[in-house]
C-alpha cells in the first residue's frame, strides 16, 4: 500500500471569479487570493483608514490624468493571486479596467498601510510582489512610524530596500518627477 498525503486545493483566477459570481462569500468578506490559496484579511482600523484616505488625496492632487489611482481594488498577479493593496498607482487603460484588473505591466508604484498585517506585508506580500515583477512596493509602517521602500525586484526578493522617516523625501522610480515628502504621508 502506498502512502497519500492529502493535498491543498488551490485555487486559480478563473475558480476564483465563478466563487464571487456565484455570491459564495457574503459581500462583507475581506478576501484576498494569495498564490492560489484564500485568505481572510484583518478588518481596518481606524489609523490604516485615515492614512489610506491621505495617500488617496496626497497621490490625486500630484498627479495627471496620466497616472489612475486605485484604492483597495484588485490587481491580478498570475493565475493563482489577486490581492487588493491599499492604494495603487496604475498606467491608464483606454477602458479604464472596465474588462480586466491591472496586472504587474501596469503598475508603477502599489503601496500597503500596515500595523496588524505588517509581517505578512514584509513577507508573503513582498515575496509575491517581487515575484511578479512590481518595480516599486511601499509599506506605510503605521507601528514603527516610518515608510518602507522596496525596489529593483529579483526572484522573490528586492534588491534594494531602505527605511525612511518624516524628515525624507522620496521620488518615485515610474515617476521621477514626482517627490514625495514621508511627513506628509505618514
């Protein structure tokens, strides 16, 4: 007799979209699908809605209608992720991503506000951001009160990642134009 081990179903984009579709999790569900596996995120407080809020105004003031903005929606990484990170920004899409979520090509900076979530934004979201090629990932470290930057991404990981405070400024990769002061989003 040989042994069998059970095994983890893991579920991909399209299962994932018939879920939802079918109306199998009550709309107030905080879901995400992390490589293939469905995961229940933290409720937001109070402190990581209000920096949402000010990344969302700070973000849409900078910029032109060259850049979309996308807060807590869906970007499809592969066939087994969709994640909804807390702020976005996104190249334009002609039809405004009425027929498709963003993908890894389109984004040019995808930001996380983290204080429960902060190791698994540090880890498995890290992992899977650089995976799929994310240029530029920040945390807003709402515990340690600082920002977290991570660029230049390479088989899981990133190369290059510093810690900034409320005396920085940062300009973006995509975006070298634009300047960014820590104080003013932290």
């Amino acid at each position: 007799m040989v042994a069998v081990f059970p095994q983890k179903h893991l579920t991909d984009i399209a299962e994932w979209h018939r879920m939802g579709e079918a109306g199998i999790f009550p709309p107030e569900s905080r879901l995400e699908l992390i490589e293939g596996e469905i995961l229940t995120m933290s409720p937001i407080g109070f402190n990581h809605a209000s920096h949402v809020s000010r990344l969302t105004r700070h973000f849409i003031r900078s910029l032109d209608d060259g850049v979309s903005v996308r807060i807590q929606s869906p970007i499809q990484l592969g066939d087994l992720s969709e994640p909804e990170p807390d702020l976005v920004l996104v190249k334009p899409d002609t039809d405004d991503y009425t027929t498709r979520h963003p993908n890894a090509a389109d984004v040019l900076l995808l930001i996380e506000v983290s204080d429960s979530t902060l190791r698994f934004d540090r880890t498995q979201k890290l992992r899977l951001y650089a995976t799929h090629g994310i240029t530029e990932y920040w945390i807003v470290n709402l515990i340690d009160q600082c920002l977290e930057v991570y660029r230049q991404p390479q088989d899981g990981d990133y190369l290059n990642q510093s810690v900034l405070t409320t005396a920085d400024s940062i300009d973006l990769v995509a975006l070298p134009a634009l300047r960014v002061s820590v104080a003013a989003i932290l």
